[in-house]
C-alpha cells in the first residue's frame, strides 16, 4: 500500500509538468532581461545558444529552491493566493542567488537598477504565469476524492485534519464519506460527513464514486479481516490508492498523531525513525560548528547593547543559566541572556513563563520576541550540547511532570536539542500540558522525517518569526 501523499501519480505527474513550465517561464525571464536590460559593452546581448550555461544555472536554482520552499505542494490548493505566495519568495530568492554566484552568471550589473529589474521581472512573469494555471488549469475538480475506512477516532480526527481550511489551501482533498463494519453508524454523520456502508460494498462505492484515494483508519491488522484487506486489494488493482491513516495526517499536518487513553496519551502507531546517513551526520555537525561559531560572533557584538540596556532597565546578572534535559536524557547547563527578574522563581520552583508574564523585564520581552537572549546557547552548539535545529529543550523538573502523562516523551531525546526547531515554528509558545503535547508531536515529526530540506525549511521559518518579532 502507498506510503507516501507524495507517491501519487496524478500528483507527480501535474507537479513535474508545472516544474518544467515553470523551468520555461524563468529562462524566457533571463532572456528578456539579457536581450533587454543587461547593458555590458562587451556583451551587449547572450542568447541560450551563446551561453547556455547561465540558463542551466538558473534552471537549477529554481528546482533547488522551489523544492526547499515546497512550492509544488499548494498545486491542490483551491486558493491561488496560496501557490502564489510561495511562487513570490522562490522567485525572489531564485533571482537574487542567481546574479550573486560569480563566473556561472553574468557579469554583475554595472548599476543596481539592472538587478532589481530582473528579480522583479522574474517575480512578474512567474506570478502571472501560475494566475493562469491557478484559474484555468488547475479546477478544484482536481481535488482528491477520498473515502476512509473506519469511522472511529482515528477516521474522525482525519477527516478533521482534511476539512480543516488550512489544509485545504495546501492541498485540496475531499472526504467523500465513511466505511465502517459497524452497522448502527450506517447513515450518520461525523463530522460533517456520512457513513455510507460497510466494507461490504467498499469496492463498489471507491467505482461508484470515482474515488482516488482510501485513507484505511483502522489501528491493527486484527481489524483488517480477509474481506476487507480482499477489497482493499481489488481498489489498488484498479488504480487507487490505499494509505494507512498515520501517513496522510503526517503528511497534512507535519505532526505525528497521537490517541489519549486512560493513562493520559499514546502514540497512534508504532514509532519508526530511520538512522540519519552518514553524510548528514558529518555536514550537520559542520553547519553546526559554523553556525555556532557566527553565532558567537553576533553575540559578542551583542554584549555591550545588551549589558548598557539591562544596566538601565534592570540591573542583575546580564547571563543565565539553567540545567536542561540534553540527548540520551543526559543533563547539560544552558546559556541565555537573562530576561527576567532577579531571582524570578523565588518561592515558585521551575514554573512555565505566562504570555504576559509579569516577571518579565521590559528589555526581556524584545530579546524574547527577536530571540536576542537565544544568541548565548551557540556557545552550547559549539560545544556540541546542542544543534542549531532539535527539539527545544525542557528543564528536569517539567519533564519528570510530562512523562506521567505522555510516556514517550523522552522519544524527543534520541536527537540533540536545539536553539530552533520545527514545533518552535509551526506552533506558538504554551504554557500548558496540552501546548506541550502538540509541540512533541511536532518534535517527533522531525525526528522522524529530518533532512538537509526540512532544516532548511526550519531555518528560513526562525528568520520570518524573528523579522516578525513573533518569537517568545
């Protein structure tokens, strides 16, 4: 059975067709800017024939960043804003690394209005281009029709997950209906939509109503019996794909699901985690060695600002440190530029900060929200306590708490922890268990599916939300 959303046909096929359209559109981009723009006595015009090794580069820069930035995931989007936002920044990026990459590209432009031309330029023509194919090539008919299998809580928390609109402008996928074996549900409606038979007829009804995808929500093979994994068999025989739930809402969500139980919560499935290549383990550790030594860099220019700001607002110590919960469950001492009041968990013990917490000093809440007071825990990278990207890390006390309620919470320590990360980007700061539990599902998400890619994708995410000023 498929593993994967992205191992669909139809998928793949209208995604690479877009990619070479798109390949099209940006090289016309470079021609007009060089036929037109480009003004260099020596090279007054350069065709692809004359050069065409400017158009290669530019082709390539354009599948790198279109891939990094998962531009060709919003094609089921039935909102064109949604692929056009996407298209704006890989443009902007494309076009800006093109005319910076010295030798492989033209000659820097003896002006900088030539250079804004052709990013802009860029941008247009892209923009309008995937208008058009957002309008009039990519109907809503496109989206996929799918019918899941078990109206239980885990068929019911992914026909959340798909009906949810954030979802649905990336993707576009339209729950037909439910099968489950359980004849008192036939005919109801969960959440919004209707069981329509038992496994039964699921064959028929996948004919019937045209469907391209099953989502099988059942938990164990127990559940499968030999008729339904036989029907299950004659709708992949007949060209349509079978997806155990957990893959799809991993796919959707970027989290892994979890179920709550009598003893708090447990994950849906059993967790896998593939080893990490060799080759990402030794460049990771570099980037980190890199980046910890540029960080440190910034936060010692930092230090003055810093110190003459706190002497003025709050005086006290201009660092703190803490004991957090490192990989393998092994203690290490963390570094920050201090945020709050002196002796701020006097007679409290290790509580979470509130939004508004009031032991927050009035410089700590723009460290906070610039991630300023982060810039001493790359001394932490350097060491090699921690990554740039990991799950964030949590103090002893909170942990011992958390376990009781979620026993594979210390999953989140099989990888270093970082000064950034995928559940710090996708979801807000919390204070409570439940905060807590999403952000682990995001952390094991991570750990799971962890790539050059995906750190890539995290890190232009943590320079938005420090931009933004929306860090905590």
């Amino acid at each position: 059975m498929a593993n994967s959303i992205q191992s669909d046909t139809r998928f793949l096929t209208r995604k690479y067709l877009l990619m070479s359209a798109d390949i099209v559109v940006v090289m016309t981009s470079l021609l007009v800017y060089l036929k037109y723009f480009y003004i260099q006595d020596l090279l007054p015009s350069q065709t692809f024939k004359e050069n065409p090794g400017w158009y290669i580069l530019l082709a390539v820069l354009w599948i790198v960043y279109s891939n990094a930035f998962k531009l060709y995931n919003t094609i089921y989007a039935p909102r064109i804003i949604t692929m056009l936002k996407r298209t704006v920044l890989v443009a902007m990026v494309t076009g800006a690394t093109y005319l910076l990459i010295p030798y492989l590209s033209p000659l820097f432009p003896n002006s900088r209005l030539p250079f804004f031309i052709f990013i802009g330029q860029t941008v247009l023509m892209m923009t309008i281009w995937h208008i058009i194919f957002g309008k009039y090539l990519n109907k809503p008919a496109i989206a996929k029709r799918v019918l899941i299998v078990g109206a239980g809580w885990a068929g019911k928390k992914i026909a959340q997950s798909l009906t949810d609109q954030t979802v649905v402008d990336r993707i576009g996928y339209e729950v037909i209906g439910f099968i489950d074996d359980d004849i008192e549900k036939g005919g109801y409606e969960l959440e919004g939509i209707k069981v329509l038979s038992t496994s039964n007829d699921l064959f028929a009804y996948a004919r019937r109503l045209r469907i391209d995808e099953i989502i099988l929500a059942i938990h164990t093979a127990k559940s499968v019996n030999g008729k339904l994994y036989g029907h299950l068999v004659n709708c992949e025989n007949y060209g349509i794909t079978v997806t155990q739930v957990n893959l799809i809402y991993e796919e959707v969500t970027g989290m892994l699901m979890v179920k709550p139980n009598e003893n708090g919560f447990a994950l849906t499935y059993d967790y896998h985690s593939k080893p990490d290549e060799f080759i990402y383990v030794i460049v990771n550790r570099l980037i980190n060695m890199f980046f910890g030594v540029v960080g440190l860099l910034i936060c010692g220019i930092s230090i003055p600002f810093v110190w003459y700001i706190n002497a003025l607002f709050s005086r006290g110590p201009l660092f703190y440190s803490q004991i957090r919960v490192g990989r393998d469950n092994q203690p290490y001492r963390i570094y920050k530029f201090r945020t709050m009041v002196v002796n701020a968990e006097k007679g409290t013990g290790a509580v979470w900060a509130d939004k508004n917490d009031s032991r927050i000093t009035g410089p700590g809440k723009f460290y906070r929200k610039t991630r300023i007071d982060e810039l001493p825990q790359f001394w932490n990278v350097l060491k090699g306590d921690m990554n740039l990207i990991g799950p964030r890390p949590e103090r002893p006390e909170i942990v011992d708490e958390l376990v009781k309620s979620m026993p594979f919470f210390n999953t989140r320590h099989m990888v270093k922890p970082g000064i950034t990360g995928w559940a710090q980007v996708r979801h807000k700061y919390g204070n409570t268990e439940e905060d807590s539990l999403i952000k682990l599902q995001y952390d094991l998400y991570y750990i799971k599916y962890r790539s050059f890619l995906l750190d890539i994708s995290i890190i232009w995410q943590t320079i938005t939300v420090m931009l933004k000023f929306k860090g905590n």
